[in-house]
C-alpha cells in the first residue's frame, strides 16, 4: 500500500478478464459508422468534387464536405495550417476530403468509391533534404515550419585552437510507426444538448478546443471523455483532434450516435509517425578526451502540416548535445514541409533522432582517441552543479552520476568486454559486442509548451471513507490510475481499494495540458498532494476545535489516524467529520515550476531532467548481417519510483519499442510519397521471440519539487536504445552504421564493404 | 446462413452473413467484446480464441468454418466470477499495462494451459510470437503465464 510498493494495478482486472470497454466495445442504438474518403495522389489541386450520386447509396445517412463546416475548416494543434477537410489542394496521400456517414462501415467504403474526383496531380516533394527553398511549395515561402537554435559560449573562438580532435558525421533516421494495439477511434453522440465525444486518446482538452473552432460552438457544449485507451506513444496526442472531428461532423449534423474505428492500414497510412530526421555533428575535444565544443544541424521531415512540429523540433534541439558538460555549443535545428504523412509525437519527441547521431558519433571519438566509450563518457558526464548546452544548473534530482556507476557495475560491463574479446577472437562467423548510451530527458512540457503547463486535481471523500479522484491527466496503459490512486491513498495511509481513479472527462476537470512528455505522474501528483493537503489541514483544524487541543500533527498510517494521544480509524475519523460538516471535497489548480528559453537557446529549458545508461550486448552473425540482441541493461534515474514494478514495466516496454526502431522498424515510402508499409506483416515490430534479457535498473535521486520526490521519464527508455545497439554492432565487428535500422541488409552490405 | 456451435460451453445458434469472421460474430452477433480487433488481417493476434482447444485468430475464420466448433473466448474462462488462473498470474506479475492485447495473450496461454504436457520459457515465448504487444516488452506476460503453467504441477 502507498507510495514505492509494486502494488497491482487498479485496471488490470477489467483488462485482463476482457471486461475493459475500448471505443469499438461500445455499440449504441441508431449508430451509424462514419468512414473517410482520402486524397489517392501526394499532390495535386482538387478541380472537382462531386459527392451526389455517392449520397443516394441505400444505408448512406449523409457525406460530409468542407461546404459542410459550421466552424473553421481547420484541425488546431499549435500553427493553424492543418486543413480539417481538403477543399482545393491536397497535400499528402491520405489527406481528408470527405466524412461518410453509413449503416455500416462496408456500406460507408462502397459509397466511397462512387464520391467523383477530379485532381490535377502535381510532382510532390517527397526527399526531405530537397525541401527548403525548392520549387515545390508546400509552407509559406520556402517551406520551413520553424527553427531553433542553442548556442553557448563562442564556438568560433573555441575551435581555433588546433590542438583539439574532431570528429564529424552525417546520421539519417526513418519513420517510426507507434503501432499502438488498438487503432484510433471514437464515438460521438449526443447528451443533454451537449455533443460528446468518447475517444482513444492522450488530450481530452486539445479534442475540446479542436472540436469548438471546427462545430464553431461553445466549449462546455461540447464534452470529452477519455475511454480505455490501448497504447498511444505520443500517437493519440493531437491526431484524436482528426478522428474526432470526423466523426463529430457527422453526429453534429445527423444527431444520431456516429463510431468511427480506423482500420489497421488506414490508421498506418494516415496517421503520425516519428518524423524522419538528419543530423550531422562536429564534436571537438582535447588529447584527454575532454568535449570542449560542438556543432550540429538536426532537419526534420515533419510531413505535409506543421502539426506537433515545433514542439518536437524544440525537444531534439535542446536534447542534441546530451548529458555532458560542453562549454562551447551551437546547435540548429530546423523543419521542413514535404508531401508525406504529418507526422507528429512519439515517445522521445524528436530527441531519439538526435540521440542516435550524438551517442554514435562519441564511439567514434572514442575510437579515435583509442580510449573506451565508457571512460569517455564518464569524464564527460554532467556533475551536479555543472551547466546543460542551455546553461541550466543541474543540481536537483540529479542522478546521472548514480546511474552511471549502477549501469557500470551491474551490467559488469568491463568483465564482458574482455569475454567478449576471447570470444570474438575464437569465433569466425559469429561477433559480439557491448554497446552504450548515456542520454537525459528533460521532463514535461519545458519552455516551449509552457503556457499548457498545469496541473490539478479534484479529491472528494464519501462518509464511508472511500474516495474519488479526478485528474486532468489520461490512462492509456501506462499506469496512471494506479499511481495516482497510490499518491492518493499514501496521504491518508489507506490502502488503494478505497481510491478510485475517475474517467478523464472535460466537464469535470480543468484543463491542465496533454498527458505527454513524460508528466502524467508529476502533474497528476501535484495536484493530488495539494488537493489532500488542503483536507488534511481542515480535518486537522477540525480535530483542535474538537479536542480543545493543538496538535503538532496529524498522523495517517495504516489505516488510523494518530494525534496528541489520540488513535482513531480512518473511518471513524471521516464518518465524524461527515456528520459535523467538514468539507472533505478539494479542488487544487497550481502552475509547476518556471522554465524560459531565449533567443540565443539559453534558459531553463524543462524544470527537471531524467538521467539514463543503457548497455547493450548484440551477437552479429557476419554471413547474413543478422543481430541478435542479447542482454540489456537500461538503468534510469526517476526521482522516486512510485511503483517500481510498473517502473520496470515501463522501462522494458519503452526499451522494446527503441531497439525495434534502431533493429527493424522500417516504414518504407515510394518515391511519389505513398506509404508503402500498411500493416504489421510489412511493417514489423519486436515480438516475444525478438526481445533480449532486459535488466531494467532503477535509480532514486529525489526530485525536491515532485509529489513524493517522483519526477517523469516514460519516454526515455526508448530515446538511447537504438545507438546503443548499433554501438554494441559496431564493437562487434567494427562497422559503422548511420542509418537505422540495422537490417540484415544494411549490415550485410557494410560488412562487404569493410572486407 | 444458420450455424451452430459452441461457444463458451454452451450451444448456440445465430444466422450471419458468409464472409462474417469469427471475430465479427462473437463481437457482434453474441455481443462478447472482450477479443478485440487489432489488424483484422491475422498479424496481430489480439482476437485470440481457442477453436477445437487450438488458439486460432478469430479474424481469419470465417464464420461457415465455425459450424460445429468449440470455441472459447476470454469471457469463458472465468468460473463462478473467479478469474482463471493465468490471469490472475498475469495481474500480479504485471504483464498489463493498456491491455489491448491481453485477451488475446491469454487465450494463446490457455491453449497450453489446457494442454497435458510442461512448457519451457522458450515454448511459451514462441506460443505467443504471434500475440503482439506494444506496451510492455513481454517479460512480464512471459512470467505470469510461466506461474499459471507451473501452478499446473507439471
Ligand atoms: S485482429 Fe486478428 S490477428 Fe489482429
Ligand atoms: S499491454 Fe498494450 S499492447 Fe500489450
């Protein structure tokens, strides 16, 4: 019970009996099924569009256009480019043109082959690399969506000292699919007057707004509610905004219930992904190894519309140069327009890209200085007290340190290599390798998202003792309810079972940001200390008045409440108070610490950061160029572990999802921008044949700030997986991979060329 | 057309379309929305069921197929509101976390459950290569079907 126990969690009954009810588990009666009709080229002006004789299909309720738009035509997420329903060009294979509203989906997908269209196609611009200042235009003038830029100290001035060694590359990264199980969906009807909306989602209040610019109405007409959510990675953060409003427009113009569920090639197709990236970096140190400068560029793909963009762009600018102490910086990271899919969040938000460019590049480094990777990152790692490539001060909650010995030590990284030496030195055809990553995480929204940062919580306690919480933050499998419903029940020292952990609903919670960037259990847990906190004082105040007697402390534990001499049960004690009239009901809204950024990238970028190592063995087979991953070892610092076993949970499962990413994950794209890979026999991710022996390792340098010393850092597991990997490749058998993924093919090849 | 089978341990009967799948008829003829629908194109495995004490993928059956079969899904598992015991095992090992593919991964474990024969961790790690799951790495689902296997004495 409480706070740092691996107790079970509160869902995972109703999930593991089948009982949980996902949208596509909700049927209704009258509900129609509402299908989309999709641009079929990547670019092209739309000249004519007719959807009459589509109309008159039996089991057609309705199809609706832009024509059809009460509000703006336009789908908010931070720059308003993103076109709701396409009206005179389209942008992207895949992008909306129309909704169909039917009986059933076969009747909807029937009709749409009957919708007439007219497009004049145009050559898209799919090679990212050729997209700022081309011909095609596809944003504002030469296709840039936005910029940052990090500089620090005189870079110019640093690197004419010609004593310093320089290392240079060039990284390219894919697309990454989120694969998340349940694909997007959602059900709209209408209740009360009032247009609701129940969807798999990450950010009730983005629907929320979303909803209000498109059906141009009020927004406490219009009420989200999360429903059980299967898996999101960052894909159900701003992409629910579309599927909503596609089936909203419907409900909204037909009043009857609408459910819209994508299916598996539709949701692979048209949804976010990982944008792809490029990153090329100069690092500089002197003859001991000590970074002293660095450069880099990072460009990201973004797709067709801005979307999340400027926000992911901003989390891999600031995260290039990772956790080390570099006195002379200038970083620049800028996305560009191209005629593919936009894509958007996933898990690391724009950083894995640049992780896998930095952390590759130091094994180089090390190579050249023939020094270990692992004794150059630790002559280079942040101490507390030292500054981040913005200049921030890490002092709190600053575990890097730690973890580099834990990870050092537990991994017996230093023994291995030498086994793995004799190994390879018996072996011909078989190589292994021990590969690392030292990486951090600045957690939660930092500058760039800080005029969404909130958090709140609304605690109630009935007469029996039992409790409801309700917090702005969604479960989508991470383990929210059950972290919450543990900070929760640690305040009042009771066991979990009197907790419950309500729906996210915007008619009963304020706004406090998406549940994103790693801080669900930070945001959640402000609110629920400030909201118990409040009580805990009134039944404190309570207690004097009624005893005629100060007390220094109330105390809650197991169950009873202690104080002065007094012992009382915990329901005895709310039972009292319910009867003589105080308040056990508390709503708290507070602002989390301050971060700034300013032009020149310097600031206080995020409040906290989390510190990760991982150590990876692979076993490379050198006549195929087939890896096997053995043994990983990923080691994390997350403030406080409120649930150690759902921390390891997360851990292993992030990790997964990066060393399927550096390892296979491969989306392909044709050259005309059409997404080849649709499904999950082409597109593959790790399944449990491919899955190493993980040692999730956990580290607790207490977050002063947080709720109970916890912090964030769900998407860091994933973020340093991939170089890892190719790191442990290339101690392997010396190949240096700077694409990913590292597939039989692509290792084979380099494998050739080394020969 | 008419079918009959069983389903849960009971008979049953229901006229559905042909080119129904199994899937589509217990979730929407039977109203048993517990297996659930990840790819409806066999890749996934998160519509698990058992036909004939074999785990299947309901998506891929079609519903003609079915007649006079014995099928099992997740809500037939549980005796008198008791969870079986691989999901209990499950819950307490934390194998779930968004729980999309958790049905499914227990029907796969079920159908070595049921069978008279004892399972390495290799065994259950390939019996379930067709279950994907995104969420959590699979360590965790691996140890709680490891546990209900073992709780079998063999
Ligand atoms: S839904 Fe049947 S295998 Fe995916
Ligand atoms: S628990 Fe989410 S897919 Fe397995």
């Amino acid at each position: 019970m409480g706070v740092g126990k691996s107790v079970i969690r509160v869902d995972s009954v109703e999930k593991v009996t089948g009982r949980s009810k996902y949208v596509e588990d909700i049927y209704m009666s009258g509900m129609l099924h509402a299908y989309v009709f999709r641009s079929p080229v990547s670019h092209g002006v739309i000249k004519r569009l007719d959807v009459e004789k589509a109309k008159e299909c039996e089991g057609i309720h309705g199809i609706f256009t832009w024509k059809d738009v009460p509000g703006k035509n336009i789908i908010h997420v931070i720059y308003d480019d993103q076109i709701f329903l396409a009206k005179d060009r389209v942008l992207y294979q895949g992008q909306p043109i129309a909704v169909i509203a039917a009986k059933t989906p076969e009747k909807a997908r029937e009709a749409a082959k009957l919708i007439e269209i007219e497009i004049e196609k145009q050559t898209p611009l799919v090679d990212f690399e050729q997209s700022k200042g081309s011909d095609i235009k596809i944003y504002g003038d030469d296709n840039v969506f936005c910029s940052f830029k990090v500089k620090r100290g005189d870079i110019k001035e640093a690197i004419k000292n010609e004593d310093l060694i320089k290392v240079e590359d060039t990284y390219y990264t894919q697309h990454q699919e989120h694969a998340y199980l349940e694909p997007q969906g959602a059900i709209v009807y209408w209740e009360n007057d009032t247009l609701t909306i129940r969807g798999s989602m990450q950010a009730p209040f983005y629907v929320q707004q979303a909803l209000t610019e498109v059906l141009n109405m009020k927004k406490s007409r219009i009420r989200v509610i999360q429903q059980t959510t299967g898996g999101a990675f960052g894909g159900k953060e701003d992409v629910p905004n579309i599927v909503c409003a596609q089936a909203a427009i419907c409900a909204y113009h037909l009043k009857v219930p609408v459910r819209m569920v994508y299916e598996r090639d539709e949701d692979m197709m048209t949804m976010s992904k990982r944008h792809p990236g490029r990153t090329k970096i100069s690092l500089y140190c002197d003859k001991n190894g000590f970074f002293k400068a660095i450069k880099g560029e990072y460009l990201e793909n973004a797709g067709a519309f801005s979307t999340l963009t400027p926000a992911v762009l901003y989390r891999g600018t600031v995260h290039l140069t990772g956790p080390y102490n570099i006195d002379n910086v200038d970083v620049i990271g800028e996305a560009v327009a191209t005629n593919t899919v936009p894509n958007g969040a996933y898990r690391g938000f724009g950083s894995p890209q640049v992780i896998f460019a930095m952390e590759s590049i130091i094994d180089t480094m090390a190579k050249k200085l023939n020094m270990d990777p692992v004794r150059l990152r630790e002559i280079n790692l942040l101490k507390p007290g030292e500054k981040t490539c913005t200049g921030q001060i890490v002092d709190d909650s600053m575990g890097m340190q730690e973890v580099f010995k834990k990870c050092v030590k537990e991994s017996d990284y230093f023994k291995r290599k030498e086994e793995i030496e004799k190994y390879n030195e018996e072996n011909e055809f078989y190589k292994r390798g021990l590969g690392v990553s030292t990486l951090y995480y600045g957690v939660g929204l930092g500058a760039a998202g800080k005029h969404m940062s909130r958090c709140a919580a609304v605690v109630k306690i009935d007469g029996d003792g039992s409790m409801t919480v309700s917090v702005g933050i969604t479960e989508m499998g991470q383990g929210l309810r059950t972290v919450a419903a543990q900070m929760t029940a640690e305040a009042f020292g009771v066991d979990e079972d009197l907790v419950v952990v309500s729906e996210i609903d915007t008619s009963r919670i304020m706004d406090t940001g998406p549940t994103v960037a790693s801080r669900g259990t930070i945001t959640a847990g402000w609110g629920i200390v400030q909201a118990t906190g409040r009580i805990k004082k009134r039944i404190h105040k309570f207690l004097e008045k009624k005893y005629k007697e100060r007390f220094e402390d109330v105390h809650y534990r197991d169950g009873k409440v202690y104080f002065g001499k007094n012992e009382m049960d915990f329901h005895e004690l709310i039972d009292l108070c319910t009867s003589e009239k105080v308040r056990l009901h508390e709503t708290a809204l507070d602002m989390p610490p301050e971060c700034t950024f300013d032009d020149n990238g310097q600031g206080e970028a995020y409040f906290v950061y989390a510190w990760a190592m991982n150590v990876v063995e692979t076993k490379v087979n050198l006549l195929t160029g087939e890896v096997d991953i053995i043994k990983a070892h990923c080691c994390h610092d997350v403030g406080k572990a409120v649930n150690p076993r759902e921390v390891k949970g997360q851990i292993m499962g992030g990790s997964l999802q990066g060393l399927g990413y550096g390892l296979m994950e491969n989306m392909q794209l044709s050259s005309s921008g059409s997404l080849l890979t649709r499904n999950f026999s082409t597109y593959t991710i790790p399944t449990s044949c491919d899955y190493p022996e993980f040692i999730p390792l956990i580290v607790e340098s207490e977050y002063s700030k947080g709720p109970y010393g916890a912090k964030g850092f769900a998407e860091q597991p994933l973020m340093g997986m991939a170089p890892a990997l190719t790191n442990s490749i290339r101690d392997a058998c010396d190949i240096h991979l700077k694409n990913i993924p590292a597939t039989p093919e692509r290792v084979y090849k380099l494998l050739m060329e080394e020969k | 057309m008419k079918i009959e089978f069983r389903l849960n341990g009971k008979d049953v009967s229901c006229d559905v379309p042909e080119n129904y799948t199994l899937l589509r008829m217990i979730r929407e003829v039977f109203g048993l929305t517990g297996t659930k629908k990840g790819c409806d194109q066999g890749e996934c495995g998160a519509c698990t069921v058992l036909m004939d004490k074999k785990a299947v993928t309901s998506c891929t059956v079609l519903a003609p197929v079915v007649n006079g079969k014995d099928i099992i899904t997740i809500e037939g598992i549980e005796k008198d509101g008791k969870m079986h015991i691989i999901q209990e095992k499950m819950v307490e090992a934390g194998a779930v976390q968004c729980g999309f593919c958790t049905p499914g991964m227990v029907m796969s474990a079920y159908a070595l459950f049921i069978q008279d024969k004892h399972f390495t961790r290799e065994d259950i790690k390939k019996a379930i290569a067709g279950n994907l799951c995104r969420c959590t790495g699979y360590e965790f689902i691996i140890d709680g079907i490891e546990k209900a296997l073992e709780s079998r004495g063999k």
